[in-house]
C-alpha cells in the first residue's frame, strides 16, 4: 500500500495530519473512506478544520477512545461526514457543520446562493450573474 497517499491533495493531507487521533495515519487505501481523501471542494476546507478542531477536543474532554473519521463527502449538495465512536456530542457537532455547508459555497466559501437546490451543489450567490 505505500505510494498510495498521493491521490490525497495536500491540503486534505495536512487536515489529516493534524488530527492522527481522528485519522488513521495512513497508507490510506484508496477507493475506500478516507482513502479518497475528502470528496468536496476546497471551499468547504475551512469548515471542516473547524469541525475536526471541536471534535478532536470533544473527544479528549470525554476521554473518548475509537473515535475514526470514516467519509468526508458532498452528496445532494450537503456534506456528508461518518464516523465511528463518536458520542452525542460529537454528532450535535457533525450535524452542526452539515447545516452550516448548506449555507456555504462548496468551490469558494463564500455564501450559498439562496436557489440551489438540496441535489445541487452549493454554489457562491455571486456566480453566474447575467
């Protein structure tokens, strides 16, 4: 399995990296969880270091063991994040940074256009004016 980490952009890499109690420390294997790295657009990056922030203290203040991010992913235009062993509190906050993508841009971070619709993906209101 070595080599296989390159299909991991560098910025998803370092998120990983930083959080190893969150993340198994890799080879990732590809085609498989984490494997693909975060399957969203950098937009949403900030998000989810704020997310893995919050949640890597929510599992040393509860002294949580096992906690694994399993999937980071876009799916009908929200975000999509699984894991294993986390407790209510950890789950309020997934469910807190899934509402907040829906209100963010998925390219560029900026703010939701209020059209897009739950099967698209969020999109900056100031795209596409014309």
């Amino acid at each position: 399995m070595a080599g296989q980490d390159h299909a991991i952009d560098a910025e998803v890499m370092a998120i990983m990296q930083r959080y190893p109690d969150l993340f198994e420390t890799g080879p990732w294997i590809q085609n498989r969880g984490v494997g693909y790295g975060f399957e969203c657009d950098l937009g949403w990056y900030p998000l989810l270091e704020r997310l893995f922030s919050d949640v890597d203290a929510i599992r040393r203040e509860d002294d949580l063991t096992g906690i694994k991010v399993l999937q980071v992913k876009q799916k009908l235009g929200g975000l999509r994040i699984y894991v294993q062993r986390g407790n209510d509190r950890v789950h309020e906050r997934l469910r807190q940074a899934e509402a907040e993508a829906l209100e963010t841009c998925e390219s560029c971070g900026g703010t939701r256009r209020p059209d897009d619709t739950a099967r698209s993906r969020p999109r900056d209101r100031t795209r596409n004016k014309g």
